[in-house]
C-alpha cells in the first residue's frame, strides 16, 4: 500500500513539475518596433535581470516596421514554433500604449507563452498554434514598482517584467492575471484557400533582404493542383481588391533554372508558394508589398 502511495505521489510530482515548466524554462525571447538606436531594448532586459539574472535573454527583431502589429504577428507566426515549449516571448509593437487595449499572456497549446498588448499581435499565432489559455496582466501585481507614472513605456515596466517573472518562474501562469475569452483582436487578411483550380491566398511578408514574395500558400495545399517542375503559374496580386500584378513564371526548385533577372515560382524554407526573380528585386520591380491589404491569387497553365 505504501509503495502504491509513494508511486501516486511520484507521478502527482512529475506531472506538475511538467506542467509548471512551461513558464519556467528561464528564455526570453523580444520583439519590438523600437530599432537599437536608443536604450529602450537595454532597458527591457535590464528590468529581466532584476527580476532573475539567471534568465536567458534572445532577440526576434527590433526592426518591425513602426506601429506595424501586422508584421509582429507574422513574425511570431514565422519564429515561435522553432523555440522549446515554455519559452516565453514579450512581443511590444504598440502604438495603443495607455489606452484600453488590453495587456495579456497567451498561452499556445504547444506550451509557448506570448507577452503582448492584445492589438492584433496574436492574429496568426492563435490559428496556427492554438490558444490554450488567455489571461489579462493584472498590473497592481505584475508592474515594477515606481514605473506607476510611466504611461508609455509598457514594455519595460509591464510585458518585459511580467514575461521575465514568467519565464524565471517568480509567478505561475495562473498568477499572471484573470482569465480571459480565448478569443484575440485579428487583423482581417485572405486565408489560403483552394477553389477549383485556383488558389487564394495572402501576401503576408517579403523576404525583404531580396524582394521575394512570400505568400500564406502551404505547399500541402499547391500541391493539390499537381504541379511539376517547369510548370507555368499564373500570378495575380491585389492590393485592397485592386489588380497590382499578372504575370506567368515556371515553377523551380532553384533559383538557377531560369536567366538572371527572369521570373520563376518556388517554395520558400518555410514551405510557402513564394515569387522572385533570380538575381533581382521583385517586389521593387513591381512596385509590391506586403501585409493583410495585399492578396494572390495562383493557378497553373
């Protein structure tokens, strides 16, 4: 009987130690619109350290284009599945800050946290990852003392100290705030779709260094029109319903197989239906770019 009640208590032990280490891998990971021409990034890992200086402090990107949350909710959509369970992500692209939108913690049910204002920045992440729990950050607890006055700096005195008592494991996730609705504020954007012979989809990034075009289109799902290498693809790209490009280009599995500076289709290391030219610009060249405004429309010849 007792080993029948040491082994219970083992596994009780076991089940909640696995539990709890999902706020408590001690990572960090920061997005924000700020660049690293100022403090302000300093500053958020400065207020982790106070919390633990046992934390392990990584970088998305500061870069996100200013007030863009679109592009932060792409880049969440493109980064955070690549990272261990219980890793927690303070993503700060905010141009709401002190207004009534709200501070949350998305939990995924893959285990991953997201320290975000709830202003659009969670659009993708929630469809693709799921969300397991949404809890609103109570800040008469989850603020760092004498910040009370600072009404523009939220990222440093609510989501990165809030992520960093997170992620050390100072509070549970529980402690974080009230349950909220698993429901996020979504951007309106085209979802890839197939409708016959054609597929529509979303422009939802650039891959920007090269001006290739990334599109929402899984290979899975261009699949199912049977292509092969050489095919034609005809592309069709709108900015808010309005016709920007129409052009026919082969399929390739390298950039390569046509001349420099022709057209050729690929799929992108994220298994996307992507455009490019080889040795060039596409996006420049045709005046395109990308965000929940711009869509595609894709069919084979």
């Amino acid at each position: 009987m007792m080993k029948t009640l040491r082994s219970i208590s083992c596994l009780f032990i076991l089940a909640l130690a696995a539990n709890l280490s999902f706020g408590q891998n001690k990572m960090v990971v920061y997005q924000t619109d700020f660049g690293l021409k100022d403090g302000a990034v300093s500053e958020m890992k400065g207020v982790a350290m106070e919390v633990s200086p046992d934390l392990k402090l990584f970088d998305l990107t500061h870069e996100i284009p200013a007030f863009n949350d679109w592009e932060a909710a792409y880049r969440l959509e493109q980064t955070v599945k690549y990272w261990p369970a219980g890793t927690v992500f303070v993503s700060v692209v905010d141009p709401g800050v002190g207004t009534a939108r709200k501070s949350v913690v998305l939990k995924t049910k893959t285990g991953h946290f997201i320290v975000t204002p709830d202003n659009g920045t969670l659009t993708l992440i929630a469809k693709s990852l799921g969300i397991a729990e949404l809890r609103e950050i109570d800040e008469s607890v989850n603020r760092r003392k004498g910040s009370e006055k600072s009404n523009t700096f939220h990222g440093r005195d609510v989501y990165s100290y809030t992520g960093a008592r997170l992620a050390a494991g100072v509070i549970t996730f529980e402690q974080v705030g009230p349950v909220l609705p698993p429901a996020v504020v979504s951007i309106p954007f085209q979802e890839a779709v197939l409708a016959g012979k054609t597929i529509k989809g979303n422009i939802p990034v650039l891959d920007v260094q090269y001006g290739n075009i990334w599109t929402n289109i899984p290979d899975t799902l261009f699949d199912r029109l049977k292509p092969k290498y050489g095919a034609i693809v005809h592309v069709v790209v709108y900015y808010k319903g309005q016709e920007k490009y129409t052009g026919d280009m082969p399929y390739t599995n390298t950039f390569g197989a046509v001349a420099q500076g022709k057209p050729l289709a690929y799929i992108n290391s994220l298994f996307r239906v992507s455009f490019a030219l080889n040795m060039g610009d596409f996006a420049k060249t045709y005046h395109l770019a990308s965000g929940a405004d711009w869509s595609v429309v894709v069919s084979l010849h």
